[in-house]
C-alpha cells in the first residue's frame, strides 16, 4: 500500500461536457475520471465517447491519473466504449472504472475484452487498470471475490446512490449522516469494502457528496472513511478537491514522526543500534508493529508529495 499513487481526490467530469473536460486538467485533484456513465444522457454517449479519446490524446493532465468510468455491463454501450476509448487514447489512459459491478465475472470480462484491445492497438497487455465500483447489495455480498478477479484492479470503490436505492435505505442525503441514527449507517459498508481492499493489497476510496457547496458538511463526510483507512473519495465540485486532499493525506507533523520512527526502527535492528526489536524514540517505545503503522502513514505522504521536515540522529 505504501507504493501505490495517491488517490486523495477523484474528480468527476461528464465526458459530454468539453468545457469541463479542458478546466478538469488544471485542476490539482489527484485523480479524474472522464464518465461515461452517470453524467452522459444516452444520446451523449456517442459523442462524449469522441471528446474523451480527444481530450486524452491532447495531453495536459500533468501527473494526474487518468481514468474512464465506461457504463455497465446490462447497458448495450460497454463494449463500444471500452473499444472506442482504448483503442483511441489507450497509450494515454491509466485506467478504465466499471460501475455496478455484482460479481468477479463481470471483471474479468473486461479484463479479457481490454487485453484484446491491448493486443489489437500494441498497448503493452496488462497496462490499463480496472476499478470496480460497488453500488448494490448482490456487489458488497461478493466484494471479496470482485477484488481478486483481476490482476488489473487497483481500486474499489463505494458508490453510495444507487447502494442505497439497492437495499431500500430511508430517503437522506447521498452520503452523509443522518440525525435519526445514533451511529454511521454507512459504517457496515465501508468497512466490507475495506477489508476486500486491502486483504487485496488495493485502494479503497469513498463515494461522492451530492452537496457540492456544503464543504463543511463534505469534511464531516470524508472524515468517516478517512479514519477507517480509505484512500481517498470521489470530489464533484472543484470546491470538495482541497478538501479531500488534506483529510485523506496525513498531517505534516504525523507524517515526520512516521519517517522518525522508521529511521529509529532501521537504526535500532541494525549493527550499530544494538540489534534489538525495539527502541524508544523519546518516550515511546517502538517495535516492529510501531514501524509497520509508520510504513503506512508514510507511504500515504510520500504519494501526497509532503517533505519531511525532521531528521533522526541515533543516540550516543
């Protein structure tokens, strides 16, 4: 987990909409998706499917991961999007998001489908990367099996809207907490889609806010996911990307004490330090436990470009 690229802020874009398309690039979310899906009307597609390939192709997107979110296997347009879009802009796409997946087998259809493609265009197979979306009971239910369908996945993802249409959830804003409920009712969810995550060695990332102006209440939400482990969570809004990516990055100061206690741990099992399993560093202990904590939450700052600011000096 500590290599992986950060995913702090996954922003939307409609691929119908070239205005968005072009602004999208300058914008510093970690991660962009161009949709198909969602935020195409059936009479769009075609066309949204032309300004992606272009869009992609023009360049631009700096060190952003690029991502297509293609509609879903029941519709009649996922074969044409993964062909049109692939086999137009492959060389310049990261990855391709498959909504409302159900089960490992709808994976691995793209998979196959996407090394023939691969094949076809001289794409290097295995380049393109799959993230599965989680939008309905029968999907959580196989979740696990979803996360290891594929070498290709790199994330799983809660889309929180039609999960709750899915289960008959009492009416309340997509995302958020509701005041009749003493806990978080998304809790459950989060943590199923978590654990396939990670028992995979993927990312997790949360689903949108529908508040788009509301970044207060956006943070409250993200602050959930954030504190169970997630990587990150969709923005729908340029106003959400600042947000999300402070909350799914560490702070500086923990960031600093992760890089100290993997240089004591280092220092202290080594030669020089006594070649012992634990330290103190002031006046915490540290052992290999402590520096598999540290791994993580450094690895998340490293990904987010923080620079430490401390430096170890072993004791005398």
């Amino acid at each position: 987990m500590a290599e992986l690229r950060s995913r702090r802020s996954n922003l939307a874009v409609p691929g119908s909409n070239p205005r968005f398309l072009e602004k999208a690039k300058g914008l510093p979310a970690d991660q962009v998706f161009l949709d198909l899906e969602d935020a195409c009307a059936p009479l769009a597609k075609p066309g949204a499917r032309k300004n992606i390939v272009a869009a992609l192709n023009e360049g631009g997107w700096g060190e952003k991961i690029r991502t297509v979110r293609v509609n879903d296997w029941t519709t009649e347009w996922t074969y044409s999007d993964v062909i049109e879009v692939v086999g137009g802009a492959g060389a310049n796409l990261d990855c391709l998001m498959l909504p409302k997946v159900v089960d490992a087998a709808q994976v691995q259809a793209l998979d196959l489908l996407l090394t023939q493609v691969e094949k076809a265009t001289g794409l290097p197979v295995g380049r393109i990367g799959i993230e599965a979306q989680i939008e309905n009971a029968q999907g959580l239910i196989n979740v696990n099996a979803i996360a290891f369908a594929s070498p290709r996945i790199e994330t799983i993802i809660f889309g929180p809207a039609d999960f709750m249409a899915s289960i008959n959830m009492k009416s309340l804003v997509v995302g958020a907490l509701h005041p009749d409920y003493a806990g978080d009712p998304f809790h459950y969810i989060l943590m199923q889609i978590l654990m396939a995550a990670r028992a995979r060695g993927v990312q997790a990332i949360d689903g949108p806010f529908l508040q788009v102006r509301d970044v207060d209440a956006f943070r409250e939400v993200a602050q959930r996911s954030a504190v169970l482990g997630f990587d990150g969570k969709w923005v729908l809004h340029p106003g959400q990307i600042d947000a999300a990516n402070e909350i799914y990055a560490p702070s500086q100061a923990d960031y600093d004490h992760a890089e100290l206690i993997l240089d004591a741990y280092q220092w202290s099992t080594s030669e020089a330090g006594g070649a012992k399993g634990s330290a103190m560093l002031g006046d915490e202990m540290i052992d290999e436990a402590s520096a598999k904590m540290a791994l993580v939450i450094a690895g998340k700052g490293r990904a987010a470009g923080l620079q430490r600011t401390s430096t170890f000096t072993p004791p005398e």
